[in-house]
C-alpha cells in the first residue's frame, strides 16, 4: 500500500490515500468500505454512480458471499438520479441494476433512488425527508467532477438540502446511452447530506480529475469548486491515483491512517 499523506490539519484537509495505478485506489478504497461497514450493525451508505465507480462496484462484488451478506444488511440512499425514465440506459436506476443489485452486491428493496415520476420538487422534498428520517449518511461514497462537482452540486451557489439542478450539455453529453431531451435536469442529494455523514470516502482516478482533487485539497474553499466546502470535514478520507494526484504538492507530510 502507498504512503498515506495529511496536508496540514490547519488547512483542513482530508486524509489522502495516493497509489501508483488506478487498480490499486480502488482496490484500497474497497477494503476500507469493508472494513467501515463489518463491524457495526445498520448503517447508512450514500451510493454513487459515473464511470470511476464502475472498477469499485466490480471490486465489491468480488467479495465472499458472507461478506456481501453483509453489505446487504445495511440502507442505500443514491446521491443523485437524472430525471430520465428508469429503464434509460443513462439512468442511475439503470446503472445500479447492471452494477449493484444483478451482481448480488446490494438489495434494491434496501437502497433508495430519487423516483422521477411526478413533480421533481415534491420528490426533493420526500428524498430529503427520508434521509433525515434514518438519522443522515453514516458513510457517503463519493466521486468527484473535472470541475470539482459533487453528486450533481455543480459549481455555483451552495444548496444544503436535496433539489434539482439543470445539467450542463458538457456534463449530459458524458452520458450513455440514446439521445434524450436538453436541457437535461438531475435529482440530487445537497452539501448538507455530505456535511452532516459520520464519514466520507472519495474515490478519483486519472489526470482529468487531477485539478480538481489539488482544488479539494490544497485550494481555497470556494462554490466554484463545491468539493472544497467539505474539506473541513473531520473524517473526509480520498483515494487516488498517481494520475489524480499529479498536481497535490509532493511535500505533504506523512501520518498513519487515522
């Protein structure tokens, strides 16, 4: 396993996990997802969907079955979902079917999606209410956008509360799938969710995200990087790879995983 790195406590700054290759970051990352959630009884994990969680989901689903087992006994709230019919290949209802429930790796009757049936705004206000109701994110597993996004809190004024966002054609032009109708909007869980978990863990790989990790890290908090606003998080740990980290200044100093 790589060096383990905190920037300086007064920078508030996560932990940071850096290793050579990709494969390692998420190997790493899944361990400790393991590890997080063995030992206690029902928790809540905020789940997140995108291309760099693929290799994490496929890690996950490897594990023995008694240890998916495990996993399954626990609540599934997903960060975000696009306002597209479930079966659109785009969809993150989609998404978890193919990575997370056909796998055996989590329950659907245990995980909570943002329904996109009816009026958005009433779903923000039932998605948000349900989280609340559960006491919040034990553990949220997050991703992070080029340009520092987290779930759909796109650069711009901060939303605490779970809402909905209308996509950038950069963002909706990643997507898989058909074409579907512009502009594209999105369901997602606020900052405050994030702000308020028991812990994070942030998973990035490749030099596409590279500047938006050394934002999260070593910038300034500021919307125009919403990643920034969770730094001061006190159990905020992020796994990357070489490729991410390439712009993280190498002078960090050393500390054991906390």
């Amino acid at each position: 396993m790589s060096p383990v790195v905190r920037a300086e406590e007064q920078r508030g700054c996560p932990v940071v996990h850096r290793f050579s290759r990709p494969q390692e970051a998420v190997a790493a990352a899944a361990a400790r997802i393991l590890e997080l959630t063995s030992g206690r009884g029902e928790m809540v994990l905020g789940w997140p969907t995108g291309r760099t969680m693929i290799p994490l989901y496929d890690a996950l689903a490897r594990w023995a079955p008694e240890e998916r087992q495990k996993l399954q006994r626990h609540r599934g709230f997903n960060l975000d979902e696009l306002l597209l019919p479930a079966q659109h290949p785009a969809s993150f209802a989609a998404y978890m079917e193919r990575h997370a429930f056909a796998p055996g790796l989590l329950l659907p009757s245990r995980c909570d999606i943002p329904r996109i049936e009816g009026d958005p705004l009433v779903e923000c206000a039932r998605y948000e209410a349900a989280l609340q109701q559960v006491g919040g994110l034990d553990l949220a597993i997050l991703g992070i956008g080029e340009d520092g996004h987290i779930a759909y809190n796109l650069p711009g004024p901060a939303e605490a509360v779970t809402h909905l966002v209308e996509l950038p054609d950069r963002i909706a032009d990643t997507l898989p799938g058909p074409e579907f109708p512009r502009p594209l909007r999105a369901i997602t869980l606020g900052l405050g969710a994030f702000q308020q978990a028991e812990r994070l863990l942030l998973l990035a790989t490749g030099t596409a995200k590279a500047t938006a990790v050394q934002q999260l890290v070593e910038g300034p908090r500021s919307t125009d990087w919403p990643a920034t606003l969770l730094r001061s998080h006190p159990r905020f740990e992020v796994y990357v790879d070489a490729a991410a980290a390439s712009q993280i200044a190498p002078d960090a100093r050393a500390e054991p995983r906390g």
